[in-house]
C-alpha cells in the first residue's frame, strides 16, 4: 500500500505541536517514577518512541529552515531555541541540587547531576541534537547530490556503531566517542525525516516495505538476544523503531483527529513547550519523589505533571522575554 508522501507531509505539519505533545507525555511517562503497574509500566518498557519522533520531526523542519534562512541564519534560529532553554533549565536545576543539599545525593549518580548540568549536557539528547543540527546542512547536501551513497554510508556508519563503538564507549556520552555514538544510534530517524521532504516528489511511503524492516529487525533482535549481545539487540531496536516512525505518527494524525478539541489543545500546548518540558521533568519528577516518598504515589504523578508544566512554561516565556529585548 502506497501513501501519498504529500499527505502525509501536509497532515504532519498540521498536527506537528500535538504530536510533539504526545511524544512529550510518552516521555514523562517513560520517566515517571511513581506507579510500576500497568499501564503506566508499559512506558517504561516502550516510552523511548517520543524521542525518535522529536528527532524524525526535527528532520523534517531542518529542511524547511534551511530552505528558507541562509545558512547563518540557520545556525543563529537553532541556538538561539536550543541554547538559552538549556541553560536556563539547567542552571535552574543545578542551583536546586546544590541548595537542597545532601537530601539531593541520592540523586547525583542516577541523573548524572554536576557541573555540566548547568548546560544541560547531563541529559543525552542535548549532544546528539546539536550535533545533528551542526551537520543538518551538510545532510541536506549530500542528499541532493548523492543519495544511494548517502544511505549506504549511514547505514555502514550504524552497523559499526552498533557492532563496535558501542560495546566499548557503553552509555558514557560526556566524551567525544560517546557522544558520537549516541548521535550515530539516531541518525538515520533524522536523516528519514530529511530525506521525506527534500525527496517528496520523487518518493512513496510505503508501509508494506517498512513492516517489511520491522519484521527483519525483529528477527535480528531475537536473535541478538539469543547470542546474548546487547549492542545487536539495541541498534536492531533503533532501526525498527526508525522504519516505523511514519506509521506512528500516521496512527497519532488519526488519534488527533477524532479526540475532543480540549485534549487537541493540551497535546498541542505540551507540544509548544515540550523542550523545556524535557529538559526539566524528570529532575522534577526524582525530586519529588525522594522528599515526598509517603505521598500516594498517584498524587505525586499528578503534582510532578502540574510543577514541570509550570516549569517549562516559565521558562520559555522568561527566554521569549529576554530575547525579545535583546534582539
């Protein structure tokens, strides 16, 4: 079954802050540390598919800004909205786990709190997103010129990564290798979403061909778990979840259209703020949890849920604000 990839494109970019938004609650959600019993313990487990659609998503503006600004500019729209949020949440965040002191300790291992939380960079993402921003253009390029190559050398790059890089570094990404590691593990969910908008007029989404890859990577998980090597098991697991990106936002385009307007607006608020929300939630969720830990335990879900928008909210509209005086 052939979908039209303009369709596709048109519906995705309507909807996109509310997919975000459900992206965003997917994460939360994956990171809640409150319930273990389902469904909330089915995040924990299949949660990590926002990530990929921030990413798929993020594919897909970088070709429109770039189409539309000089590569300055280009540069200087991606720090002036990466940038600021980082430090301001994490400067925020880091301020808190020195003032609340030792209560706090217990924290520092598991979140990997220090001095680089100030810029955020205790969080993986952050790395990998600029570092696929620096390169975007460079994507963008390559992609007109000299796509099957292109493919070839990212899914090359990903089997090394998998096979290789990857057993070594671990999950270490405060180091040059690891942070290409981790960039390399979500590459090709970028580069899709490049490739869908700079090539829609010459391509088709096809589904069968993408269940097609989800069955292969499933077949090639099994049997990384059977030869009981990780590092096959997890890169079989990014590529299948990058083959299905389309079908998930395909089946969030058809959730949105047939919920209540209300839930409409909340999933696209949560999308406006999403990245703030990122950057903080889960620093809020642990630090209620381990200073309120005889609360009921959906009480404290519901007060983290309410203080990180809260949060994320203040934050961006102090950056707006600031920022708008600046320029």
């Amino acid at each position: 079954m052939k979908v039209n990839t303009n369709s596709f494109i048109i519906a995705t970019s309507q909807y996109r802050s509310a997919i975000m938004g459900m992206a965003m609650l997917s994460i939360m959600l994956l990171h809640q540390c409150f319930i273990s019993v389902v469904p909330f313990n089915i995040f924990h487990n299949f949660g990590n598919w926002g990530v990929d659609v921030f990413l798929f998503l993020s594919g897909m503006g970088m070709v429109n800004s770039l189409e539309k600004n000089t590569l300055k500019e280009f540069y200087i729209r991606r720090f002036m909205r990466i940038v600021p949020s980082c430090f301001f949440c994490g400067s925020l965040k880091y301020f808190i786990f020195i003032l609340l002191g030792s209560s706090m300790l217990v924290l520092k291992e598991g979140l990997h709190l220090g001095i680089w939380s100030i810029s955020s960079f205790d969080l993986w993402f952050i790395p990998t997103i600029l570092f696929l921003y620096i390169i975007a253009p460079l994507l963008h390029y390559m992609i007109e010129k000299w796509l099957f190559a292109t493919i070839l050398f990212i899914l090359a790059l990903f089997i090394f990564n998998g096979l290789i890089i990857r057993p070594n570094v671990g999950y270490d990404w405060f180091s040059l290798l690891g942070i290409f590691s981790w960039t390399v593990e979500r590459l090709p969910v970028f580069f899709v979403g490049m490739l869908i908008i700079i090539k829609k007029s010459k391509i088709n989404i096809n589904y069968s061909l993408s269940a097609f890859f989800l069955i292969a990577a499933i077949c090639f998980k099994l049997l990384g778990k059977i030869d009981n090597d990780f590092s096959v098991f997890r890169a079989c697991e990014f590529f299948a979840l990058t083959m299905s990106i389309p079908i998930l936002i395909l089946s969030n385009i058809f959730i949105l259209e047939r919920i209540h307007p209300l839930c409409l607006k909340f999933f696209t608020y949560l999308g406006t703020y999403s990245f703030e929300l990122y950057l903080i939630h889960e620093f809020i969720f642990w630090s209620i949890k381990i200073h309120f830990e005889n609360v009921n335990s959906f009480c404290l879900l519901f007060i983290s849920f309410i203080v990180s928008f809260l949060v994320a909210f203040l934050c961006k509209k102090i950056i707006n604000r600031l920022l708008s005086i600046i320029t």
